[in-house]
C-alpha cells in the first residue's frame, strides 16, 4: 500500500487567474517583507476577490519557529478560511504549518509522517494554496515543512499528508525576473529532487514518469534558465513542481541528508548545498551493487552511455551555471574539519538517509565529505 | 523453532541485535525502550505483547508479557498480524508501514525519526530469528 499525494495543480500563462474564481471570505495571505515591497501580493490581489485579507509578511530564510509562532497567532486571530503562501520554500513551508497549528496545539515536533492529525482534531479550517516565486523548492505540493528551532538549534523537520497543499498555481511571471545565482542554485535542487526521486528504494510508478520528465526537463533548461530566457525560465518553472510531486511521493536520499547538514552548519542556501553533493553522491551510489541499477537506467533513459556520462554532464552544467563543485569554493580546510564530526552526525540523523538506495555508514559519510569538499573521487 | 514473541524468540532476538555492529552504531545515542503489539485478525485469536529494552546500540531486556499495561514502555509499536508477518519477511518497510497507518507507533515520534536507520536494522535483525508463526 501506498499513497499518490498532489494539491489540485495551475499552470501555465495567466495561472494567476485562477483565484478569481475561488470565492474565499478571509484570506491570509503569507510571504516575505521583500516580496511584499516588490508587489508579489497585489500582483495576486489583483485576481483574488475575497472580503478579508490579512497579510503576514515577516517569513524570513530559514524560517524559525518563533516566525511560524507568530504567524499561528495572527491566524488564530484573523481566523482565514483561506491561506495563500507567496514566496520560495520558507515561506511555503511556514504557511504549510501555519495552517496545521493555527487550528490544534500540537508540539511542532510531533507533526511527522506517522500520526494522524485528525485524532488530534485536526479538521482543515482552512484550504492552501501555494503560489512559488522560485523555480526548485517543490514545497508547493510536498507534504514537508522545514522549521529552525532556533533556541535548540536545530531543524525541525515536520512532515505530514494534511500539510499537502489543495491548490498550487505555477505561474511563471514571478521568475522571469529571477537573479540568475538563484534561478542557478533553485534548479540544482530540483534536479537533485528529480534525481533522488527517481532512484529512491520509495519509489514507484507514479513517482518514475514524473522524475525523468523533471530530470530531462531540468538539464535541458537549467543553462538557458541562467541566461535569462524566458521560454527556459517558464519550463523550470513547470519541471521544479513536477520534481516535488515526484520526491513528495517517493523521498530523497543521500544528497539531501548531506546538503541538509552542510547547509545548516555553514549556513549555505538549500539549492547550492544539494548541487554541491550530488555528483559525488552518483558516484558512491554506482559503487555498489545495490544501488548502481537504478542510477544506469535513469541515466540510459536521459541519453547518456551510463552514470559516469550523467556525472559528467551534471559537472558541466554546474561549472556553466557558476555553482561550486567543492566544498572548499565556500568554506575554508579549518572550519571544515572542525565541523566534520557535526556535519557526519546530522547527516546520518537525517530523515534521508533511510530512503537512499545505499545507506552510507560513519565512516562512508566521513569520506563522502572529505571528498565532496577536497574535489576527490569517491572510489568507495 | 521458538514461537513469535515467545520468551524464547525474543531472547534470540536480542542476540541478534546484540551482534550487529550497524546496529549499534546507529543507534549508539539511542534510549528508549519498547511495547510491541500483534493485534488479533482473521489468523490471530489474541494479541500478543513483547517488551525490549534498548539502550545505547543494544538490547538490554527483552521478554513475553500477557498484561501490556505491566510495562510502561517510552514506545509503542502496534500493527494487525497479518501486516506483521509482511513485516517479517519484508514485504513492508517499517518506515513506510508507519506512514501508511499499517503500523501505529505512540512515543517521540520526532526522535524515531532520527534514528530510521536504526530501526530498519531492527527489522533486518527479526529475519535471522528462525521463527514458528502463531
Ligand atoms: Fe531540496
């Protein structure tokens, strides 16, 4: 048994207009002060015909739970029948759990995969609808919330079905004006996205077809992207969403569990963090036989000879696109190894690591860093 | 062959887990002992109950109860019979079996999260128990 989990799915020119029809009373409308001051919210008030409208605008990068907190507050309050995420990942997944906790006390932590929320009284008050503004995160239709517990340091990774949004609208107009470093590093993440989703041990028929499709979309697009052409932005733009429903379904593995740990220990954003490992997590993967089959088929399905030509062209994209294929373009060797142990622990505690085709162990993580941050091959 | 969730079984259990180097070094920071729960269906008459105690990357205590509310367990891990003997011989992934709802697990459901890997072991650990079915 399992589940194909989707929120209803806009897309196109003029998705936007889709909520002209949607006839909420109160609408709380979440996102960030930048977005706001770059008028991301009237563009969407211009089509949402609703009574009330709040705005809560305070969502910052790596969201904290005290932001989240905030937020439940001014919903409890304001009580919406709707709540509108318009932003990249953090603010999508404060709205994600802004919903959940505006309408039950439940301790943030316990919001995983495996209880379900309506024992608790969860009823869903209100709908959700996502409305991304980057081009990678997938956050629009995942059922992931990634919170920071500022206090105890630490991520708190929510995760439930009820936190799937109802409705995503992909509209490109928000991107085509993307700075060309983000629209870099948010399509590495979702090529790694498409790529963990394809090769996960969870994944299925549903997830395959909608993983290549991403993945092949993704390398197609990812230069071009950079560049600035539009056509280009508006398939990433298409391609991220389609690699969220694939991963949402299916999990990510290695890459993310690193990217994670990498990420929050030097504070590197999400996209440049996953880019970072993927190749070197390809190649750990095509050295065992347990997970070397999947890699080989998706790379012959994308056109390449086997996983060494995938690896390859990743590489190249990545010098094309100007993302860092080691660690040491970000960090330096002192603070490298100061962290290793911290960067190895949270690695192995993350929440990716058991959906991965091959599980790497301490030591195998220790080395995947060393050589993900020396540019050294992984022969393991 | 020792019967499921036998005394017995449970001892053989333990000694399987106690030999897993993977184990234990997934679960080296782990405390928390555990209720596990058959409940009854169409092959199963009555529950059965097991207890293990696992600290620290090994299995501490383990044995057979007849009366759960003997044992105040931090974790309780609960699923019908049927969806235990898929477990066993892995046509289920624990992980999975828990977000499908086949399986129920009341405790800290965040720090089981952090230690998946550990319990997949477990899971791996019950296949080298040579095992009579209920
Ligand atoms: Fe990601």
């Amino acid at each position: 048994m399992w589940w194909f989990v989707a929120p209803k799915i806009v897309f196109g020119d003029d998705a936007l207009e889709s909520l002209e029809d949607l006839g909420y009373k109160r609408v709380l409308i979440v996102t960030d002060e930048i977005l706001h001051t770059l008028g991301y919210v009237d563009e969407v008030l211009k089509y949402l015909k609703a009574e009330n409208v709040e705005i809560f605008d305070q969502v910052e990068p790596e969201p904290s739970l005290e932001t989240t907190k905030k937020a439940v507050e001014v919903a409890r309050e304001f009580q919406p029948d709707c709540i509108i995420a318009i932003g990249g990942g953090s603010v999508m997944d404060v709205a994600k759990a802004t919903r959940i906790l505006y309408e039950i006390d439940i301790d943030p932590e316990q919001v995983t995969p495996f209880v379900n929320l309506r024992e608790f009284g969860y009823q869903k008050k209100a709908e959700l609808i996502t409305i991304p503004t980057t081009s990678g995160t997938g956050s629009e239709t995942t059922w992931a919330m990634v919170i920071t517990d500022v206090k105890r340091r630490q991520k708190l990774l929510m995760a439930n079905r009820e936190a799937v949004p109802d409705m995503a609208v992909v509209d490109a107009r928000f991107v085509v004006r993307m700075p060309p470093s983000i629209t870099a590093s948010s399509g590495m993440d979702a090529l790694c996205h498409a790529i963990e989703a394809y090769i996960s041990p969870w994944g299925n028929e549903f997830t395959e077809p909608l993983a290549l499709k991403a993945a092949e979309t993704v390398l197609a697009n990812i230069a071009k992207s950079f560049e600035g052409e539009e056509e280009a932005r508006k398939k990433m733009h298409v391609a991220a969403t389609i690699a969220g429903l694939a991963f949402s379904n299916s999990q990510v593995g290695v890459i993310h569990a690193m990217g994670h740990s990498f990420g929050a220990v030097f504070k590197i954003p999400h996209g440049i963090a996953v880019g970072l490992f993927l190749p070197y997590v390809l190649e750990y993967y095509l050295n065992s036989d347990e997970s070397i089959g999947k890699v080989r088929e998706l790379s012959r399905k994308l056109g390449f000879d086997d996983g060494r030509g995938l690896i390859a062209e990743v590489v190249n994209l990545m010098d094309s696109i100007k993302l860092p294929t080691k660690a040491m373009e970000l960090i330096n060797e002192k603070e490298f190894q100061e962290n290793l142990d911290i960067l190895v622990r949270h690695a192995m505690e993350d929440s990716s690591t058991v959906t991965s085709p091959r599980i790497p162990d301490e030591a195998e993580y220790r080395k995947l860093f060393e050589c993900a941050f020396y540019g050294r091959r992984v022969d393991f | 062959m020792p019967k499921l969730f036998s005394d017995e079984w449970i001892k053989e259990y333990m000694k399987a887990i106690n030999e897993n180097k993977e184990y234990e070094e997934a679960a080296k920071d782990w405390e928390g002992d555990f209720l596990f729960v058959i409940e009854p269906d169409e092959e199963l008459k009555e529950p059965l109950y097991g207890y293990l105690d696992l600290y620290h990357g090994k299995a501490r205590e383990g044995y057979a109860i007849d009366d759960p509310s003997k044992v105040n367990a931090a974790f309780e891990f609960r699923g019908k019979y049927s969806n235990w003997k898929k477990l066993l011989n892995g046509e289920i992934d624990p992980i999975k079996g828990l977000v499908t709802g086949q399986f129920k697990l009341k405790g800290n459901m965040a720090k089981v999260m952090r230690y998946a890997k550990a319990a997949k072991i477990l899971v791996d650990c019950v296949k080298k128990v040579p095992t009579e079915l209920p």
